[in-house]
C-alpha cells in the first residue's frame, strides 16, 4: 500500500478531483466511502511536490442537472449538442456548502498550487479536469501542468467513473503519463467503474 511513493520524482504531479462534500455521505450526488479516501489522499499529497485539486462548480441553471429539464429523473441520459449527456442531482452549486471541499481533505487542498474550478458553463458539464463535456473548452491545466514541469500525473478523488476517469483519460490524450490510484478513488456505479478501468486498459492509463 502506497509503496509508489518512493518514485515519485519532481515530473510527477497530483491531480486531486472534486473532494468535496456533495460527493460524500451525506452530500447531493453521494459516492460511497467517499469521505473514507480523504486521509489517504492527504497522505499520497505529502510526497508530491505538484499537487492540483479540481472543483465541480455549477451554477442552479446548469445542462446537467434532472430539475432543469421538465419530468426527467436523475440518473437517465439525454442527448444535447455535444452528446449524450447524463442527468444528475443538483449539486455542487457556486458557493453551497456541497461545492465546499470536504474537512477532511484540507492538508492536501493547502498544498495546492492551484484550483481547477470546472462546470461553471450552463451549457456544458465537465467531468474532466482538462476540458469540458464537449470535449473542446479547455480549463488551461494542461499548460500549467507543463509549465510545472510534469510529464507524468496520479489521479486520485472523487469519482473514480465520471471526473477521476475522464481526467484520466484527457490526461493521456495531452501526452502525459498518467497512474488512476484506486485506493484513493470511489466510483457512483460497478457497471461504469468496469467501463473505466476498460477504457484505461485502451489507452495505457495505469491502475495502481
Ligand atoms: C461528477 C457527476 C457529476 C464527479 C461531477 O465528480 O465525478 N460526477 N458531476
Ligand atoms: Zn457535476
């Protein structure tokens, strides 16, 4: 367990995603055992000298959310311009106490060189901490990624099937190296996780 931070180097980053209270017990969208993974991830934070913490951030008007569109539940899919698109419970909304991070994860928050705040366009949701659900709108953590030096990132938070997977993926898709650490992840659903750790397997993203 946590044997791999040993080689950790100085071209190594972490990318901390959405550890935040909506996705934890209690919260809106709730991630089983996602409060659990906080002290682990303070922990894997200590080693690395990048660390990047990803915010989902919407406004109430937000594409994704079940209560905009008339007589749809959560948890079924619409098709929208750039795609299919999964509906939600409201959640981490601009300035709530949901948005807010978790207690528990505030060490690895304050070693943070920065927060990727994403989601905030009503139009379009983002999984990614790299680019938006259409795939084309970048939040720019590609370039201060490379500008920080690293060539290779660890992806940890919450969840392991939408936003850890998706950053997961961009990530690969920018040219850097890039390592999932399941133990510090928690996913919504076992059918989507499966769909991750498949597409991981496509696209050379380790799992550790
Ligand atoms: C997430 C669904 C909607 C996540 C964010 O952080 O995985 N999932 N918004
Ligand atoms: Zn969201």
């Amino acid at each position: 367990m946590l044997t791999f931070l040993q080689d950790v180097t100085e071209r190594d980053a972490l990318i901390v995603v959405d550890p935040q209270n909506d996705f934890c017990e209690g919260g809106a969208l709730a991630v089983q055992g996602g409060a659990s993974i906080m002290p682990l991830i303070n922990e894997i934070a200590a080693r690395f000298k990048t660390v990047v913490v990803s915010q989902d951030w919407h406004t109430p008007d937000q594409i994704s959310f079940a209560s905009n569109h008339e007589g749809a539940a959560p948890f079924t899919q619409i098709e929208v311009e750039y795609g299919p698109q999964m509906l939600w419970p409201d959640h981490c909304v601009q300035g709530s106490s949901g948005a807010d991070f978790h207690a528990d994860v505030a060490p690895a928050v304050q070693r943070a060189a920065a927060i990727i705040r994403k989601g905030a366009n009503p139009a379009v949701d983002s999984y990614s901490a790299f680019f938006e659900n259409d795939h084309k709108t970048s939040t720019g953590l590609s370039g201060l990624l490379r500008g920080l030096g690293a060539e290779r990132v660890f992806v940890c938070g919450l969840a392991y099937d939408y936003c850890v997977r998706f950053t997961a993926e961009d990530a690969v898709r920018e040219g850097f190296a890039a390592v999932v650490i399941e133990e510090a992840t928690r996913a919504i659903a076992e059918d989507t996780a499966q769909a991750a750790r498949d597409s991981f397997a496509a696209l050379g993203v380790v799992r550790l």
